[in-house]
C-alpha cells in the first residue's frame, strides 16, 4: 500500500489511463525508470571521478606509526 494526496492519485489516473496501463503498472514503470536513471547517473559520476587522477593512491603517510609514536604515555 502507497499513500498519495488525492491530487496526485488523480494525476496518476489520468496518466495511467492515457499510457493503457493500470495505476500499479504505472507506477512500477515510474519506480524502475528512477531507479535505472539514478545507476546510471551514478555510473556516469563514477566515471568522471575515475577520469580525475588516474588510480586510487594512498594518503601518502603512515598514519599508524604517526599516532603510536606521537600518542601520550601512561
């Protein structure tokens, strides 16, 4: 069950009717539309950060080492 303010539920009723479809299939064809355009986007994001710098590096340090060594004694 999916709870929408009547304005929308009439929106949605039109338009499924328009497209031959029922309120369900409508709404199922909107929901996986969001979800594919939403891996895409971050597919296509994901790709850009990739193209920024080359492969993953390291911060550089040894981070460990620097908080043992810079850690107060008991």
């Amino acid at each position: 069950m999916v709870s929408l303010p009547n304005d929308l539920l009439r929106a949605v009723d039109m338009e499924a009717g328009r497209r031959g479809l029922t309120r369900s299939g409508l709404l199922r064809e909107l929901a996986e539309d969001a979800m594919r355009s939403r891996c895409l986007t971050r597919g296509e994001r994901m790709g850009e950060i990739d193209s920024l710098g080359g492969p993953p590096r390291g911060h550089g340090g040894h981070v460990a080492e620097l908080v043992k060594a810079t850690r107060p004694g008991p």
